[in-house]
C-alpha cells in the first residue's frame, strides 16, 4: 500500500480564478487559511467545500482541484500526519482475520519513522491543550474514518471506538510517555501483545 | 475504598525546625518547590527525600511528616488527580479474574467526577507538551506502580504496559477527545467493552 503520508494536495492548479492572480502557493495558502477559519468556527460536520470558498474568494472548483474532497483539506488544514483514506483501506483490505495486525503494524510504521511522529507529536499537544481542536478532529474521526469503517464491516460503532482506544493508548504509552518495557519492544513483540485485542473489537460478539 | 484524590499531606506539621519559624502552609511549599526542582533536575528515580529537605533547607523529618513516602510528595509535587497507593491497592485486592472490572470501573469514578478530570486533563496537557514531565511521570509509573503490581501478580511487564495502554486510550477516546459512541457509553456499556480485554493482559499466555 503506497505511503500518501502528507503528500495531500501538492500539485499545481490550473483553474482560472477571477480577480488578481496571485502565484499557486499563495492561492493554496489562502484556501487552507479560510478553510481552518471555517473548520473552527463551524466544525467538520457543517464546513462545506462552498463556503470555504467563498471566504478564500475563489471557485469551489479550484478547491477541488487543489484538494479533492473535504476530507483531505482538512487533512491538510490541520496538517494532519496521516490521510483517512489510507487508514481506511489498511483496514479493510485484506482478510478480516488479520486486521488487528495490519493496523498495528501501520502504526508502528507511521510512529516509528521520525518524519512522520514529529507531526504526530504536534497533533498530540492540540489535541490536549486546545479544545476547539479535539472536537474538529472528533467530528472528523467520527465520519471519515469510524463511520465508513464501522459500515463497511457491519460492526457496532461501540467497538470501533474501543479498537480506537486501544491504538491511541499505544501510541500515548510507547510514544508520548515512553513506558518501559512497550516503548522498547519489537514490532513483532507489539503485535503479539496488542493484535488479539484489536481483532477482539473488530469480532462482534 | 476510601477516595484519597488530591488529600495527601493536608495535615499539620509539629516536627521541630531549626531557624526562622514561617507557618505551616509556608513551610509545605517550600518543600514542594523543591521537590519540583529536585524531580526536574534528576528525574524520579535519583530524587531522595534526603535531597528535597536540603534544598528547601529543613529536617527530613519533617518532610517525612508533611508528605509520608517519596510517592507521596511526588503526587503532591505534580498534582497528580490520584493515589498511586490506590491504584495498586484496587488492583490487587479482589479475585484476580475481576481486575479487569474492578480497574475500568475506577477509571470511570475518577474520571466522571468533575473535580477530579479537571486536574487529569492538566495532566494530559502537561505530558503531553513537555517532555520533562513526560520522563518523571514514566519513571514514577515504573516504579511506584507498574513494578509493584507486576511483581504481585507475577505478570510479564509487558503486559502491563499493555493494560495501561488499553486505559490511557479510554480515557483519552472517551473523556479529552470524546468520540461518540465511547463519549456517552454507560458505565456497565464500557465495562463490558474493555474489562474482558484488561483481563486479557492480567492473564498470562
């Protein structure tokens, strides 16, 4: 599975846009500007790709074109170190009886590469610190990843949030507090010991 | 079991002082400032009550007197939202195959209190954010209570870390982010979710 790990939104745009033309990085910029106005003051839920639009001044196509869907402008607007869709794909592609290990294994991959904890750490402390923050990502969470997941699988959406709970644990214990002996361990040893949980939650009673 | 939250070291000091006599209150946070000093300059492990009385330049009697242990000073120190005492003491007492309850449903009570969530949650932001207190709170965990509830129960370090990686994600899913279902789960609902997985760590393969 490709990494697309902050590679969100990166090409050019060639839409025509009315008004002065500023270059491509300044447009992308004043789009992510109004779109982490619009995130904040309204939620995920209730942003709409128009309206972040219409306070950047520009046409929602050339939203689009930088962007594709609101999902991945709000990736980009929160500079979050993963993209949804990737997480989503990991954990459905693939037989069912293994999907404890491969989202394990994802995480590992995606914390153990300095690159991409650095960001990690930065959500981490918004998460923490700013209110406004943890309830974007909450919406967010809950109807690009959860949501798809939870019907995708025909698993009640209680066990998807206890699978949740268990990788953020994880990643806050291994990570974040660096609790010998999991901050120390193998993958291999990682999966062994938290694998059977996860595939416990995606196996409904 | 008695709830001794935030209700270390209240009582008064009559151990004699040497020097000019400022009052009871002046007293404990001078004591508590150095310890402070003391655990962010050598971390937990190396700080010795000893070390704390001369920097606040008193009798480790005294400081004895005010706080009991080194754990106790420590969660003075940082303000910690529980007893360590208590946790081991939850985890240990009671038929082993229920510690998986009896640990969720405390959790719940600490947490669902307002009094006490809102010293975790300045917790939460200050590990966080800050990597000093990241590294005394990961001594201290070792210390005061994951070796000695791993010790008790002849249980592989490792899977302990596993069952505080399952609580700390609950807390951080269902109380800082609060992603629904989880948020507004029962407590039986929650208890049913994720204490046969704590289970699943206390029991050896």
């Amino acid at each position: 599975m490709p990494s697309r790990i902050l590679a969100v939104g990166t090409r050019g745009a060639t839409v025509a846009r009315t008004g002065r033309r500023p270059g491509r990085t300044q447009t992308r910029e004043e789009i992510l500007t109004a779109a982490r106005n619009q995130f904040a003051a309204r939620g995920y839920t209730a942003t709409t790709i128009r309206g972040i639009a219409a306070e950047a001044g520009v046409n929602p196509a050339l939203v689009h074109h930088f962007f594709g869907s609101k999902d991945q402008i709000f990736v980009a607007a929160l500079n979050l170190p993963f993209n949804p869709a990737t997480l989503v794909t990991t954990v459905l592609d693939g037989p069912r009886e293994r999907i404890g290990e491969r989202i394990v294994r994802l995480f590992l991959r995606l914390w153990g590469d300095p690159a991409t904890r650095t960001p990690f750490f930065a959500l981490v402390r918004s998460v923490s610190s700013n209110e406004e923050v943890a309830a974007q990502l909450r919406q967010f969470m809950e109807n690009a990843v959860l949501a798809k997941v939870a019907d995708a699988l025909d698993l009640p959406p209680l066990r998807l949030t206890g699978a949740v709970s268990q990788m953020v644990g994880l990643v806050m214990v291994r990570y974040v507090i660096g609790a010998e002996p999991l901050a120390s361990a193998t993958e291999d040893e990682v999966v062994a010991l938290v694998a059977p949980v996860l595939q416990h939650y995606f196996t409904p009673a």
